[in-house]
C-alpha cells in the first residue's frame, strides 16, 4: 500500500451525468499506483461529518499524473466535494483494497447499475489494452443519469433504463441475460468473465440469474459497496457476509471480489441498496 | 495511545510511525474467535461515529502466538484490551497473556454484557471490583480497567475498581446512541443501537475524567474524541496522565504523532517541565508524584 502524504490537485470539475460530479485530481503517485477497482478514502470537511469517504477511483493516467473520482451528490460529504474546484487541494489515502482481476481473454461483460458504473472507465481502458473483448451494459433509472457511453471507447455499450427513456427498458440484468446462453455464452459455463457494482438489489438479482443458467459464481467478480470507516481494516466497520459464514471486510479483503466468496443469501439483509 | 479498536492489533496502518506512539491498546481480545455482528455496523452520526462491531477477533490464543511475538520485537509497548462474558472467561484471557512477551499490559473491557446477570460488569461497581480483582489475582501485568460512560455514578465504579487492584482506569469508552435511517423506517445499525465516538461525546468524556481523576488515586487515561493536541490538552488539564486516540485514527492515521508534537510544543510555550504539571487541580495521583 502506497499512501498519498502530499495533497492531491484538483484540476478539472465536472457534471458527467445527472445528480454526479467528477473531479480530475492530480497526484502523481496516486495515479501511477492505483489499480482498476481499488479505492481511495477522501477527507472531507463539511461541517459535523468525521469520517473520510470511500470512493474508487474511476480512472487514471499515469503518464500526466491524473485520476477521476465519479461520485452522486447525496450527502454532506459528497455536497462539500462537490464543492470543490479547480486549483483546491484534496486529502487522499490509498489507493486501498483489492482491485478486478482483468487477466484472462474471456470476453468481459461490465455490469453497471446506478452509481456503479463510475468504477468502469479504466477497467473497461485496461480489458482492452489487454486486447480483451469487452461489452458494457449500463442501467440507470433515467436516460439522464447514464455515464454517456463515450466513456468506454472500444466496448460494444448497451444500455437500459427504468423508464425506458434510453436503452432496454426495465433492469440492466435483464441486458445481461440475453447473454446467456449464446452468442457470447456459447452455453458454455464461465465462457464470458462478468466485473459487476451497483445497488444490492441489482447484483443480487444477477447472482440469481447467474445462478440460474448455471454461471459459475468464480467468474463473477463484484465491486462491494458497504459503509465504511477508516479503509484500512482497523475499525472493522464495512463487514459483509461471507460465504460459509463470517464476514469480509470490503476494504482488505475487496472491494472487488469474486462472487462465490460473497454469502449472498445474507446480503440483501445487510445493505438496502 | 491509540485506543482499543481503532488500531487492529497494529498491522493494518504502516504509514503510520508506530515510534510516535506512547502505547497501542489493541481490538478487545475474547478467550475464543469471535465473528462479530452482522452488518451494518458502523454509522456516521453529527460530528461522531456509532459503531457495534461485536468483538470480532481472533480469540487470545492467535494473539498470544502469532501477534504477540512480533510485537515483542516493536519499540512500542502493546497493551491487549480483553473482553468477556463472565468473570472466568476474563480470568483465562488475562492467564493466557501473562508472561508473554509482546504483552506490555492489560486493558479490561469491562462494558460488555454480562450474559450470566443480563447486566454489565461495568456499570456495577460490585461487579466490575469482582472482574478486576480475579484478573489482578492471575497476572503481575499493568492492568488497566477502562470505563463505561454509561452509569449513574463514574466515580464509584472507579473507585471500586482502584480497591480491587487496577493499576490505571482509562475514561471513558463510548455511549450508547442509536441512529435510525427515515428512509427505510429502520435502525442503521443491525444491533439498533452501538457506541458513540467521536469530537460528540468529548466534552461528556472530558468531564467523566475531570470527575474521576479528582477522586482516585492512580492513573486516569482520558479518551473520548480526542482530534487534536487541543483536544489531549483539555483531558491531561482535567487530570489526566496520558490520552488515548480513537476515531481520529480513522481520519487522519497520523494523529497520535501530531498531538506527541503539540503537547510537546504545548510545554516549551508555557515553560512547564512535563506532562505532570498540567493538571488543573492538584488532586488525584498526580499530585503525590
């Protein structure tokens, strides 16, 4: 683990789809040592918050020293982030955590639900410069609140949308089981490999459609969101269940996983979406 | 300090220089593994944290051999907070440490739930003497009792548990606090309720230590949302001898160095020759030292 002692810069700020914010920072080692999937603990100073928020990064470029954070505006914490422009410094620690194995050349289906797609940029940069194959399915409950497809240059996009104002209408995991079986699923299990994050009413439902066409849960790998505390496994604060029994800790241990390791049968009780 | 559950059992903050540390009090240890509580477990509540991590650890054994050996070889001294649900089980944790080297001392997490009586050990001082005593007849180790804020009466479980033998109380351990999500009608946390944390509950801790410091005669660690030097000034002016650092670990990992610094910074401003000329009143032990 690399941390950040020096601030990050703040060198652009922008609206990159309805109800979100993305800041480009500029930190150097940041940028150079994150992975895909891994996350970074952003100190926030709205008045009568205490706790640093967890965001992964959406992005990064080694080569100018620059990473993106994508973030909704819900809450103190990410209203006084929001807030930030051009020229601010910002407190990182990171980057923490686990990110997505992208090894392999299985065709990588990317499932965004809501918020979870800002995790998907640079995986979606990094499967394809490994040459991969990689379709990117995105739901949203309006067509406003997609990250415009623009972002994944080089994948096959697909989107849908509750209302049907863009894209399929109904759940995005809909999207997913029209590949299963062929063409890409070829009814073969564990032909395509699926990186997942949204809402846990989204990734429960494509466990169980996983499930269902016998998918083998191991070439399925979640981006976990759960609260979270210090980041760095002290606090044991963003526990969820195991598979088995027990608990992961999100920060160490993920956040991005692979499915079987997850007791999803516990995790709708846990975390509401 | 860094204070029990905020600091793992050390291994997980390498950015932090473990030399600035005064001493790690480590996750409250039970005699077997425990899981912890089913998510969610932690909230952000105004200026604090609620937290009911269900005394998820390794059990004393794993500590006893793996972590304890690596902590002999660190320059800073590792205090193991135990934890238990009956007077035997913290008996035999505190057997299990005593004479291991790593251990620099104990710290009695007395607030849990007593499932023998339904009640805690801490908020009786009769009890909480009887725990402390049965610890204090099986280790020669520090033996420090840490309080639960959630009495009637602080002093007189203090006092009950000097008599029976503490080396040191530490002041407080959180309060209890709820917080509920409007959205779902339902509590945060899984257990409904957990402990507070955070610059919240400081004023509170600092006059439960202003309290007991006046009325017993060994050491009192002030601990409750300590941020800053500021902060671990007012707790060591109330009568405190050391400060322990809790949720701030969480936000900024290097704190307990910041503040070393700015106490430090603190005496050579007001030319005072140590820590021990900062209490307020000359009462308690430190005016007999």
């Amino acid at each position: 683990m690399s941390i950040a002692v020096a601030p990050a810069i703040v060198v652009e700020r922008s609206v990159p789809m309805a109800g979100a914010v993305e800041l480009v920072l500029y930190h150097p080692p940041s940028a150079v040592a994150v992975a895909p999937g891994q996350f970074f603990q952003l100190a926030v100073s709205a008045p009568h918050t205490i706790l640093r928020r967890p965001y992964s990064a959406a992005w990064s470029d080694p080569a100018s020293g620059r990473l993106g954070f994508i973030f909704n505006v819900v809450g103190a914490g990410s209203s006084w982030l929001s807030g930030l422009d051009e020229g601010d410094e910002l407190d990182l620690l990171g980057p923490l955590g686990q990110g997505f194995d992208l090894e392999g050349d299985r065709p990588a289906i990317c499932v965004a639900g809501g918020l979870g797609v800002a995790v998907f940029p640079g995986v979606v940069r990094a499967l394809i410069a490994r040459g991969r194959t990689v379709i990117v399915l995105e739901g949203a409950r309006i067509a406003t609140q997609l990250l415009p497809a623009s972002r994944f240059h080089g994948a096959d996009v697909r989107l849908a949308t509750d209302d049907g104002s863009a894209g399929h209408s109904g759940s995005v995991v809909d999207l997913l089981a029209q590949y299963f079986p062929p063409p890409v699923g070829e009814g073969r299990v564990g032909a395509v490999d699926i990186l997942t994050c949204g809402p846990t009413p989204m990734l429960t439902a494509l466990i169980d459609a996983a499930r269902r066409q016998e998918i083998s849960l191991s070439s399925i790998q979640v981006a976990l969101e759960t609260p979270m505390g210090c980041g760095i496994g002290t606090c044991l604060g963003c526990a969820a269940p195991r598979a088995g029994g027990g608990y992961l800790l999100t920060c160490q241990d993920g956040p991005c996983l692979r499915a079987d390791r997850i007791g999803w049968d516990l995790m709708t009780d846990a975390f509401h979406g | 300090m860094v204070a029990s559950g905020t600091f793992g059992y050390g291994f997980d903050a390498p950015q932090v220089d473990r030399t600035a540390l005064g001493a790690i009090v480590s996750k409250g240890t039970t005699l077997r593994p425990r899981e912890g509580n089913a998510p969610t477990r932690i909230a952000e509540t105004p200026s604090g944290m609620l937290n009911a991590i269900g005394l998820q650890n390794p059990g004393v054994d794993s500590v006893a051999r793996v972590y304890a050996p690596r902590w002999a070889t660190w320059d800073v001294p590792v205090i193991v907070n135990v934890a238990g649900d009956s007077v035997d089980e913290y008996v035999a944790v505190a057997s299990r440490l005593d004479g291991v080297a790593g251990v620099a001392g104990l710290e009695l997490n007395i607030s849990c739930p007593n499932v023998e009586s339904g009640l805690q050990f801490g908020i009786d001082p009769k009890m909480a003497a009887e725990v402390t005593r049965a610890v204090r007849s099986v280790t020669e180790l520090l033996l420090i009792v840490k309080l639960t804020p959630n009495v009637t009466d602080i002093v007189a479980i203090a006092r009950a548990v000097e008599d029976a033998g503490a080396d040191a109380v530490s002041a407080i351990n959180t309060y209890v606090g709820t917080a509920i999500d409007v959205r779902r009608r339902h509590p945060i946390l899984s257990r409904g309720s957990g402990g507070l944390s955070g610059p919240a509950i400081k004023p509170l801790a600092l006059h439960a230590v202003w309290q007991v410091a006046a009325e017993v005669h060994i050491p009192v660690i002030g601990v409750g949302g300590i941020m800053g030097a500021e902060d671990a000034l007012e707790f060591l002016l109330a009568g405190a001898a050391a400060v322990q650092l809790g949720t701030v670990n969480y936000v900024r990992p290097q704190a307990a160095a910041e503040v070393h610094d700015g106490i430090g910074a603190y005496l050579v401003e007001h030319d005072l020759p140590n820590m021990r000329a900062l209490p307020i009143r000359r009462a308690g032990v430190l005016s007999h030292v």
